[in-house]
C-alpha cells in the first residue's frame, strides 16, 4: 500500500457485502448494506496528544457513516480518524 495517512487517520479496506441470504435468497446491489467491518490496510502515527491504538492488520468495526470512500488501483477503501473506528474485532 503506497498511501501513508497522517497523524490519527487509518485506511480501512471494507469487508465485502452479503450477497445472499441465510435462505439463499440473492439480494440486488441496491439493497445491499454498507459493510460495517473491515480490516486496517494503513495507519498514522498519531498525534501529540493522542497515540495510535490501531495497527495493520486489525479487523475493525466503524460507524455506518464514517470516513470518506475513496478509490486506489481499482478497489475501494475508507479513510478515517481513528476515533470513528468503534472496536477491534
């Protein structure tokens, strides 16, 4: 991974979406929820006033909105302050 976030900031590679359910029932690309897990790609250093908990390689759980998408080499991650992460898995 090339991008390197500043101080508090993780990119997160979000886990893929259920594409079917416990019934097998296929559920269509609009009904699918935004994965609300994933697993820590990259991480700051911190800032001064607070450490960097988070670590490459953590699997995480965030906020339905947190972060803010973005695009590399074709697949798709979050970035986010550390404290929009909500718990390590």
């Amino acid at each position: 991974m090339n991008i390197k976030p500043l101080a508090d900031r993780v990119v997160i590679l979000p886990a893929p979406a259920e594409t079917k359910t416990q019934g097998g029932i296929i559920i269509p690309d609009t009904a699918k929820e935004k994965p609300l897990q994933g697993e820590v790609v990259a991480a700051g250093n911190g800032t001064k006033d607070e450490e960097m908990v988070l670590k490459v390689g953590d699997k995480v759980l965030y906020g339905k909105y947190a972060g803010t998408e973005l695009e590399y080499e074709g697949e798709k991650y979050l970035i986010m302050r550390q404290s929009d992460v909500l718990a390590i898995l």
